[in-house]
C-alpha cells in the first residue's frame, strides 16, 4: 500500500522532533564537559537553547496535525547520543572529535530540514515549511560557525596538547 504524502510528513517530523533531542543530549555532554575553549563552549550553549526551541516548534507542528511524538524514536536519539556522550570520555582528542561529530551532524539536520520544508510545500503545509525554514537557518548558522571555527578550535588543540596542557577538553 502506498504511503502519502502528509504520512510521510508526519514520519519525518517526528525524526526530525528525535533528532532534535539526540542533539540536545549530545551538545549538553559536550557543555559540561568543555574546559579550555570558551568560544566554543559559548556557542554550543546557545544552540542548546535553539535546539530545545526547535523541539518545542517540531512538536507543535506535529500536534497540530494531529499527531504526537515518538516516545520510541525520542528515546532511541537520546540513548544514541549518550553513549557517544561517553565515548568522548576516552578520546584524548575528545574536543576535536567532538567538533568533527557536531560538523557531521548540523549537517544531517540541514538536509533533514530541506526534505522537510519540500514535503510541507507538496501537502500545503505552509506553517510547518516556515517552522523548518527557521530551524533551518538556525543549523545553518550553527554550520556555519562550526565551518569558520574548526581550524582555529584543532590548533588550540594542538597547542595545548604540544604543551602539555589540558587539551582534551
């Protein structure tokens, strides 16, 4: 049986409402842990506040069709994202492998949020496309500074570790 188009919708709103609380789950393992790199430290701060903002927004869209979260999908992201929380525990390089996941994941929501503002244009969802366009100038700005951010945060790495000094986190 073929699926519509406003299921469909629905399936990759309550992915993106998942996703979302995986990135708050892992950005908040990242806050806590970051020690000697307070730019960064301040901006992911502030995209937690986006990203639960952004969860609020997803699970409007989906109660207003109608429809809830995935209890399922929300608590499988956040597991997902714990237990890369805890891997970072052991990386010595935990800051640089924690910048190359974020790059990697601003990505995934920016393409999530493109499939999405696509779909809600095809069913005549305008208010869910406006939700999704604003998310999605908030990952792309994430993106953005995560892309002018990486190389300067890797040799404050480097100089740190090359120093002898707590560079991990």
């Amino acid at each position: 049986m073929a699926t519509s188009a406003r299921d469909n919708l629905i399936a990759w709103l309550r992915d993106a409402h998942a996703m979302e609380e995986q990135a708050e789950t892992m950005l908040n393992a990242q806050f806590e842990r970051l020690e000697n790199y307070p730019e960064l430290k301040a901006r992911i701060g502030k995209h937690i506040d986006e990203t639960k903002q952004q969860a609020l927004l997803l699970k409007g869209c989906l109660d207003r069709l109608g429809e809830g979260n995935s209890a399922f999908k929300d608590a499988a992201g956040k597991l997902t994202a714990m237990a890369q929380g805890m891997g970072g525990v052991f990386a010595s390089d935990e800051v640089v492998k924690g910048s190359l996941a974020s790059y990697t994941f601003e990505h995934m929501e920016i393409a999530s949020y493109r499939i999405l503002i696509a779909t809600a244009e095809y069913v005549g969802d305008e208010e869910t496309a406006t939700v999704c366009r604003r998310i999605l100038d908030e990952e792309l700005a994430m993106a953005k500074w995560l892309e002018e951010n990486i190389g300067a945060v890797t040799l404050q790495f480097l100089t740190r570790d090359e120093s002898d000094v707590a560079a991990k986190r």
